[in-house]
C-alpha cells in the first residue's frame, strides 16, 4: 500500500524494540516511545508469542532503521500511537498480514486508509494460521491483560505479597509488572490513587481512580 500523505507525518530512527507493537524512535533531537495504531501484538507473558513477536518486529525494524510515523494521537501513557511505514510498506499491517499481532478493533477508525489491508491480512493469516493463528483457542491480548488484572485483584494484599505490589495502588495489590491496564480490566472502583499511577487510573487527578 502508498504511504498516505498527511500533515502529522513525522520522520523518526529507530532507537530500540520493546514488544511486538511498542518501539522507541528518535525525531529531530527528541526520543518518542510509539505505540503501533489500530494492532495488538500477543503479551510477553503469552509464550512464545509475544517474544516471536517482539523479535519479529525487531527484524522489521532493526535499529538506525528510518521510518515515516503516521501519527493518530497520544494515548494516556503519554506514547505516540501511530501507524509506523517503511518506505511505502506499513509495518502495522506486515504484523497483521503475519499472524505476529491481532487487529485491536475498538481502535481500528484511527488507521482508514490501512483498514481494509489489515482486515484482508488478518483474515488470510487465520485462514493459513500463522504464528499467533496456529493456536487451537488463542486468547487475545487484551482478554489476557483483563484475566492477569482480576487475578492481580481477586485476593487481599497479604503482607508478603506488598513488595512486589505497585504502591500507586494502595487499596488492593496490582503487581509491578503487570501489563497496561484500563479501568475496564479491573473490578475495583473509586479507590485511592498515588503519584505516579503508571495505568492512568486517575484520569483527572483528584486522587481517585476509575470513578465510574
């Protein structure tokens, strides 16, 4: 597909890799961690899928790689979410058309002009069951971020468990490493939020998060 020529495109390098839809980009004399638009690639937890993806994505876009950056917004996270291109080549939908990410529907309106190439890959990497599609019964990314969030939530805090738990939470125990959550992932509502609250719970700052 053509690279489609908008106002908000941005020419990067690629500093680093993190997971198979998270990169760090050096534009201009800045580093902007980007948020691959409209995908969703398999946790690094959900092995040996999001390790294959990450690597993946690694080879897609090596280090020192140029890129254009497409970008659709900023997500709470304060990451650029963006559709990433080289050349004329779209690398969100390669990882679609690949099976090494999933279509991340509610976004998909922030990519129209890659919609139709990442429904058409996806449904082909199903049909030939690719990478993540040769699952008998895969579960998507963000059912495993809202399973690891009610397993993280479901049990009080007992004293051992405090160190490994984020002190941003302290209500109820939402372990260090977990994933990006939203408040759809979890169950609790209105509980107290400390600085720096990593998942963005406490959308207007007033100590409380996901209040509705």
């Amino acid at each position: 597909m053509l690279l489609p020529v908008f106002a908000n495109n941005l020419t990067a390098t690629v500093v680093s890799v993190g997971d198979g839809d998270t990169i760090r980009v050096r534009t201009g004399n800045k580093i902007v961690t980007v948020r691959l638009a409209c995908i969703d690639a398999p946790e690094m937890k959900q092995n040996p899928w999001g390790q294959q993806s990450s690597t993946r994505l690694k080879q897609l876009l090596p280090v020192g790689q140029g890129i254009t950056l497409r970008s659709v917004e900023t997500d709470k996270y304060k990451r650029l979410v963006a559709e990433v291109f080289v050349g004329n080549r779209s690398v969100n939908v390669s990882m679609v058309q690949e099976g090494q990410a999933v279509i991340y529907r509610q976004y998909l309106k922030g990519c129209p002009e890659s919609k139709d190439s990442l429904l058409q890959g996806e449904n082909t990497a199903k049909q030939k069951r690719l990478a993540f599609w040769s699952q008998a019964n895969p579960v998507m990314p963000w059912d495993f971020r809202h399973k690891a969030a009610q397993r993280a939530t479901s049990v009080p805090i007992q004293p051992q468990q405090q160190n490994n738990c984020d002190p941003a939470y302290p209500d109820f125990c939402i372990p260090k490493n977990s994933p990006d959550l939203n408040c759809r992932d979890i169950s609790q509502r209105r509980f107290k939020v400390l600085p720096p609250d990593p998942h963005g719970f406490d959308r207007d700052g007033d100590g409380i998060g996901c209040e509705k």
